[in-house]
C-alpha cells in the first residue's frame, strides 16, 4: 500500500477504459496520475488500484461507471483568422467550385486580407471562443497553421497569437508555419518570386523561434509545384522545422509521392491520391491526415480511407477548420462522416483522432493514448458505451475533461429549472 500523502489524483469507476494501446479497452478500470506533472503513473483494474493505494489519501474522480478515452487530437486546423467567407459558401451551393473561386481573386487571399487588418487582441479573442468550443468537444490538443498572412509581419501574427492563446488555454496549441498557403496579391503575377520571398526571407526569421514546429505547402494544381514545394521544404528542413503537405486535394499532383521523397511527418487531404502515393507513404512512415468536412463542404469524393488502412497506414483524421474549405469545428460530424462516408470503423476512429492524430504531430510519445508515462489528457463520456461516440449522429457526448490530470471542462447545466420560465398559455 502506497501511504505518501495526497502525492496522486485517481481516476476511478470507469466503466470502459479505451486506451488506444494495448490492451484496447480496460473494463472496471482507474488511472493513477502524479499530480506535480500531470503524468500518468499507472493504470489497472478498479480493484487493483484501491489495492495498490489509499484512495482516501489521495485527490480522487469517481467516474461512477462513465467511458473514458483519450482527449482527441485535431492534428490539421486553420483556426486563427479574420473575417468569413460566407458569400463564397453560397456561390459554391450554386455550383461554383473552389478552384473557380479562387482563379477569380477569391479564396485564401481574401482571408488574408481580413487577417492583416484584424487586430493581435480580436483574433486572440476568436481563437479562444474556437478553442473553448473544442475543449467542450473534447479536444486536448490542436494543430494550427499560419498562412493567412503570406507577409513576415502577419504570418508573425498569428503564430503570436497561437502561441499566446497556447499558453493561456487548457488545449496545447502546435504551430504549423504555412507561408506558403497561396501566392500573395504583392507576388501575383510572379510565384517563383514568391517561393524565394519564403524561402529566404520569411524562413530564416520563422526557424528562430521555439514555438513553431512544423512546415507545411499547399502543393496542388493552380497552387504550388511539386518542385517549387520541393525547394520550401527543403529549406525548411535544414532550419530544424518539420515538413507536412497539404496534397493532392484539388487534383492528383504527385503529392503523396513527394511526402514520402522529402521525409514529411505527414500528408493532408489526400482526396485524388493515387495507389503508388499510398504505398510509398506506407513504406516511409507518412501519417495520412483526411479531412473528411472539407470533401463535404466541397462535394468532393471522399478520400480513400480504406485503400489506406489496408496498406497499413494509421490515418488520422481532423476537422480543417478554416473559413473556406471547412468552417467547422465539429468533431461529432468529423466522426460520424468518417464511419458513413470514410468507412471506417469504431476503433480506426478513436485512434485517428487519438494516436494517429498524435503521430501526425509526432508527439505520440506524449500524448494520443492512455498508458503509464504519458500525460493524463482523457475525456469522460456521458453515455453506456463509447459506441456512442458514432451510434449518436451530430450529438457531443463529451461531459468532462481531463488536461494533465485537471479537471478542465464540465458540461454544463441547463438553467430554466432554476429561472422561472412564463409560457403563453399560463
Ligand atoms: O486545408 N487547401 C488549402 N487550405 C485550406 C483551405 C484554406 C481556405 O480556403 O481558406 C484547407 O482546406
Ligand atoms: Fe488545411
């Protein structure tokens, strides 16, 4: 018996224990977390545990028979920027393709006219409505990529902000420098211009910070070259930042191929990718991340999720919140779309937006599954089982949430019972 005093926060009376690892699911389970680090120390049997320790010396949550699974991890979001694109959503309704749009002067570059003219402080306030809105959906982790700026000052901007609201907000932000998201209007007639302008001015000063882990390019048709994304990344690398691709999505450029050639951690959209793509992404440890709203906001044909996972790769999949492609941060469309339209089941789900997630950020050593070592990011769900996750169509299930060991969210309580609500008819 572990006697030290209140060292320890246990989880306890879990009902499933859906771990992401091995063994997948724990019935009857608690967490032991070391309290100093939010990390998690063991993990058994409810019996075993209140064998092992005194949990009335102990900080305990008695989960009172609840699912408890890893926090999610949305590994690909655009969640700073200004301004909306509502009207572009309409003229797409009326059947006029993003592509379309973007040729006529719309699309990326409009955002960024918004995001440089919108305050540090305003989007440091819709960003942590964004994030607050996550953390209620269970999300414990976020990626999220610069790009709306394509100028050193604003791309500045808003990995400021990312890092400001990752250190004032529960969820852990990881940056994603994407200066090369669009041409920017200064440099519309002149792309190879603009390639240079990112690899030797806005790189170098990028690569100084501590904050930014990653690089990502849009490499597709009408956006960035392969070869052109080739020099970006390249660069990129040698300054110490990761490569990750958003590929393939409006038509097939050989984007896959190129994730596996230059060694990214991961490749995004993936909706026209091809089988050779797929196998060489398998054979280099590439974390497909599909983005399943984005194909439904779009219209597009889904990725081939499938194809991947019998190739053997662990998808991820992620929400793409951005204000063009994907205004939507919803994580319960995420996973039903991924079991309707992906065809994926219930346990390639969790561990997309669980482990697979975290691979594609590379911090599954941290994070993304539930075992000693790791930190204690859970979710609790308010349902019999976590097929619910899925079985409830649209609905957020997620009734508390666990960051390192604290307790971060609570569902909240519906207040007509106390106010005295009049009726018509009284
Ligand atoms: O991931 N595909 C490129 N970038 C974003 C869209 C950004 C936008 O339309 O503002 C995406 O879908
Ligand atoms: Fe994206």
């Amino acid at each position: 018996m572990n006697n030290a005093n209140n060292e320890y926060i246990i989880v306890y009376n879990i009902g499933e224990l859906i771990t992401s690892s091995d063994p997948w699911i724990i019935n009857n389970a608690a967490i032991v977390i070391e309290k100093g680090n939010g990390i998690i120390k063991d993990i058994d049997k409810n019996i075993t545990i209140k064998d092992k320790y005194d949990l009335s010396k102990h900080e305990t949550i008695d989960v009172k028979g609840d699912p408890v699974l890893p926090g999610f991890i949305d590994s690909h979001t655009h969640f700073v920027f200004g301004g909306y694109r509502a009207d572009e959503y309409l003229w797409r309704l009326d059947g006029q393709s993003y592509s379309e749009i973007m040729k006529k002067g719309g699309g990326i570059v409009n955002t960024v006219d918004a995001t440089r003219k919108t305050s540090f402080k305003d989007l440091i306030d819709t960003g942590k409505n964004r994030l607050d809105n996550y953390l209620q959906q269970g999300v414990t982790t976020i990626e999220g990529k610069s790009g709306y700026g394509l100028n050193i000052e604003t791309e500045i901007k808003q990995l400021d902000v990312m890092r400001s609201l990752n250190n004032q907000h529960p969820i852990d932000v990881v940056q994603t420098f994407m200066g090369a998201h669009s041409v920017s209007r200064e440099f519309k007639d002149d792309k190879d211009g603009f390639v240079n302008y990112v690899i030797e001015e806005m790189l170098p000063v990028i690569a100084e910070r501590d904050d930014v882990s990653f690089c990502d390019v849009f490499c597709d048709e009408g956006v960035f070259t392969i070869e052109q994304t080739k020099n970006i990344l390249t660069k990129a690398k040698s300054l110490g930042l990761k490569p990750k691709l958003h590929v393939d999505e409006i038509a097939y450029v050989g984007g896959a191929e190129l994730a596996a050639e230059i060694g990214a951690v991961s490749a995004e959209h993936l909706l026209k990718v091809s089988d050779e793509g797929i196998s060489r992404m398998a054979k280099n440890n590439v974390t497909p991340v599909i983005l399943p709203i984005t194909a439904f906001s779009l219209q597009e044909k889904y990725a081939p999720a499938r194809k991947m996972l019998e190739n053997g790769l662990d998808v991820a999949v992620s929400t793409d919140f951005n204000p063009g492609s994907s205004h939507s941060y919803s994580i319960p469309l995420l996973l039903s779309l991924s079991a309707i339209k992906l065809k994926m089941n219930l346990k390639e789900i969790v561990k997309a937006v669980t482990i697979n997630a975290a691979k594609a950020l590379d911090r599954d050593e941290f994070i993304g599954s539930l075992e000693p070592g790791k930190f204690a990011d859970l979710i609790i769900l308010d349902a019999p089982s976590y097929e619910h996750l899925i079985y409830n169509i649209g609905g957020n299930i997620v009734d508390t949430v666990i960051k390192k060991g604290s307790i971060v969210h609570k569902k909240d309580k519906l207040q007509y019972e106390k106010n005295n609500i009049m009726k018509g008819d009284k």
